[in-house]
C-alpha cells in the first residue's frame, strides 16, 4: 500500500496538523503521523511503518498556506536533496524564524522540538496526542 486509502481526505488532516505548528518550531513526519488515526483497513503496524512516507508524500504536494518547511525527517534534519534549491529554502525559513541547525545540519528537538496542538483542538478533530519528539532527561 504506497498511499493511504483515501489520500485526499488523509491529506487534508496532515494539513489541518501542519498548520498548527507554531513559528520557530519544527515537528517530524512520524510525529504527525502519530496524531492521526489509521485509516479504516490499515492495520496499525502497517500503519506506523507507512504513515511518516505518507506524510511526506503529502508535503510535497500541499497548499501555499500550509508551513511545509517546519517538518523534517526524525533525526531533525531536512529530507529535500541537500544543494537543492528546495533544501535550501526550507533551511532559510526555518532560520528566519530563529531554528538553529548544528554543524551538521540538525536541529534540536529539545529546543526547536514542538509539543503538537493542544488538547481540545486533537480531541475535536478525533486526533491522538502527539509522540514527543524531546527525548526524556535521564536521571
């Protein structure tokens, strides 16, 4: 299954998450994938294997109004070809909006990592809470 049962619907929830992510933040593909259901049919561990590429596929085709640029791959970095314009740009706006990248083109998902929408907005939209991206301090 290379793309979710019904794309167009699917999509448009990838968006509608998306769009929550606030300036000077940044979340994963899995991670929104996380907030969102499997499609009737999907088993979850298909589900979880599958969803991350379906969001990714999802960015590369989305409106204008949408921050594409604020999702990256779960290491934190950016999935565009590196040197391409695309790639570029993507590193440009996210700098802009105060996101620093490491020497080796990371970000810090304990800094720049988002926490997902709020509650109400996941529960009114029959979404899941988020998979955190900031890894636990161990003690």
């Amino acid at each position: 299954m290379f793309s979710p049962p019904d794309p167009r619907t699917y999509n448009q929830i990838i968006y509608a998450v998306v769009r929550q992510i606030p300036p000077g933040r940044a979340s994963s593909y899995g991670q929104i994938a996380s907030m969102i259901p499997p499609p009737a049919g999907v088993e979850p561990p298909a589900y979880r294997r599958l969803s991350p590429r379906w969001v990714g596929t999802a960015m590369r085709n989305c409106p204008d109004d949408v921050p594409w640029f604020r999702v990256l791959n779960s290491r934190g970095t950016i999935s565009l070809p590196a040197g391409s314009p695309a790639a570029h740009e993507q590193r440009a706006r996210l700098e802009a909006e105060g996101v620093v990248f490491d020497e080796n083109g990371r970000v810090d998902w304990a800094v720049a990592g988002w926490d997902g929408p709020d509650d109400e907005w996941l529960r009114a939209r029959g979404l899941f809470p988020p998979r955190p991206l900031k890894k636990p301090k161990r003690g």
